[in-house]
C-alpha cells in the first residue's frame, strides 16, 4: 500500500528552520492533487507570497481507499490507515521538511469528510495534534447520523410517520433527494449490487463503521433495499460516535483537548449534518473536570462549508500559535 500527499512551503522557506504544520483533510474523495487548484488561485497566492501569510507548512492528504475515501483512520476493512499517517507518513514529511516534530505546532483541519477526519484524528490521538479546525463535519453523533437515531430505530429509508427521509436540502429547508434514492444509486456502483462497495459516501462510512462480514465486505448497518437498520452492527459503530467515545473517555480526554478544538457549521446544512454537530454540543457543554472550552460556532441559512476558507484556516492557526508563546 502507498501514501499520498502534496506538501506547499511558505513564502521564503528555508529548509535549516523549523515550521509550524498543518495537515489538510479534503472532502468526500479529495485527492492529494487538489493543491494544483488552490496554487491556481491567484488571489490566495498573492496572499501566500507576501510577507503578511503565516509561515506554515501544509500538507494535503489524500483521501482513496478500498472502498472509497479512507477517513485518515484505522478499519477492519480497509486496513490501518490512521496508525500508518501517525507512526508512518507525519514523521517522513517532517523529517524531509518540517526540522521539527513537536506537537505543538502540528495542526489539522478540513471540511465535510474532511471536517470528521480532522476533529477525529484530534479526539483519538490527543498527543499527536495541538490544534483542530472543523467545518460541517460528517455525523459526529450517531444518535443524530443525519437524520437516523441508528441505535433506536428499526428503519432508515421511513422516519416514524411513515415519510421517507431525506438526504439532502437546499437552504430554505426543501428536501432534494431522498436517502432511499440516493442508496439506490450506491447499489447499482457497487459490484455486490449494494452500496457496501459503492466506492461512495455510505460504503465509506460502512467499511470505516462496521466490522467485517462473512463475505468479505462491511456488514451493512441497514439492508440495502428495504432500510431495516440492524441493531448489533449499529453497536459496533459506537467506535467512531464521537459523542460517546468523547463522554467515555472524557476523564483522561479532556485535559488533552483544552484549547484545541474549533468547530463550525451551518444550522442548514446541505446534509442535515447540523443535527450531530447539535448532539456533539450538547455534550461539551455538559462536560466536568474539566469543563471544555471547545469553540463550536453555528451560523443560522448557512450552509454546507460555506464558511471553510484555507485563508481563514491558516490565520486561526496563527492565532494559536501566537497564544502558545509565552
């Protein structure tokens, strides 16, 4: 298996220094060569070559795997994705680059996909990252994956009253697409004719979530035709709830996460990822011994990472690091 990732320096780089680094986490998909649109935009670049940007380095991970996105994390089916970035591709970047691998100048971010890997690798390796920057995160809480309680009910195409649920809306809250519809289209992608190796959103989210089946794929959290969600595969996906693993954790968690946790979302997401956002929340405003100082900021009629800016990032960063020196 090999690692892919794209490295941009600061303006005036000097490779006998040591930087602060970030590491970038793309959407749904993104591929390590989407550095090539952002040194395409000149407005950023005109920024990034002048003596006013940050003297950071980023790194932009690349996000294929098995069975669609990797999530930066360890699987039962697409293999130690998360353990080979900590112990194998960070420590060759900075070793060719960085001249330092102190945490505390180690940052992530990203958005969508990008915004649960992030706030991910910064809840489950705590030591590694001093810094996390996360726009509309995939469902961080599985009592609210969009909008399924997958540990309380039966069926994921049907909410209670019978209607189908939808997948996807535009800002003023009008249903695009239905989560039947869209599965439908994962089932005909996959070989197996079902979305569990789609190469798309759910069969990413499956092979992540959920063990491995008799037959080689991800067992399904729901069946793929009718939705009847099943319970002990919902069980299992407990490991990646952010919410409950933060809660039981939170004890020996909490005093490793002070300072460092940014979250934004937009209260109408495209994807109703607002919902877990709002779950998330909850928790960390419950949160004792130590009481999180975790920012999480919701915009009312915005949407799906409409505020995500690598500009915007990069300063936030800055601004941390400014906090740190004494």
């Amino acid at each position: 298996m090999h690692l892919k990732a794209s490295v941009l320096l600061p303006h005036n780089y000097d490779k006998s220094k040591a930087y602060p680094i970030r590491y970038n986490v793309a959407g749904y998909g993104g591929r390590y060569t989407r550095i090539n649109r952002l040194i395409s935009n000149k407005t950023f670049m005109d920024w990034w070559d002048s003596e006013d940007s940050p003297q950071i380095i980023t790194v932009f991970l690349d996000g294929e795997g098995p069975f669609g996105d990797s999530y930066q994390m360890d699987s039962d089916n697409s293999g130690p994705y998360g353990y080979s970035l900590i112990h194998e591709l960070i420590p060759f970047i900075e070793k060719s680059y960085r001249g330092t691998d102190s945490m505390m100048t180690r940052f992530v971010d990203g958005c969508s996909t990008g915004g649960w890997v992030s706030l991910g690798l910064q809840l489950y390796y705590p030591d590694v990252f001093n810094g996390v920057y996360s726009y509309s995160p995939d469902a961080i809480d599985f009592e609210n994956y969009q909008l399924i309680n997958i540990y309380k009910e039966t069926n994921a195409y049907t909410n209670e009253f019978g209607y189908l649920r939808p997948v996807m809306r535009d800002v003023n809250g009008e249903p695009l697409l239905s989560l039947k519809d869209f599965i439908a289209y994962e089932n005909v992608l996959g070989s197996s004719n079902t979305y569990l190796n789609s190469g798309g959103q759910f069969s990413a989210h499956t092979a992540l979530y959920s063990p491995k089946g008799a037959n080689g794929l991800p067992k399904p959290i729901f069946d793929p035709k009718t939705g009847v969600i099943d319970s002990l595969v919902a069980k299992s996906w407990e490991k990646y709830d952010f919410k409950r693993y933060a809660a039981k954790h939170w004890a020996e968690l909490g005093p490793k996460l002070e300072g460092k946790i940014y979250i934004w979302m937009g209260d109408m997401d495209n994807f109703y990822l607002n919902t877990g956002t709002r779950g998330f929340d909850e928790f960390i405003k419950s949160t004792s011994n130590p009481k999180s100082d975790a920012v999480i900021e919701f915009t009312p009629m915005e949407g799906h990472c409409w505020q995500y800016s690598h500009k915007e990032v990069l300063l936030k960063i800055q601004d941390r690091i400014n906090s740190l020196e004494p």
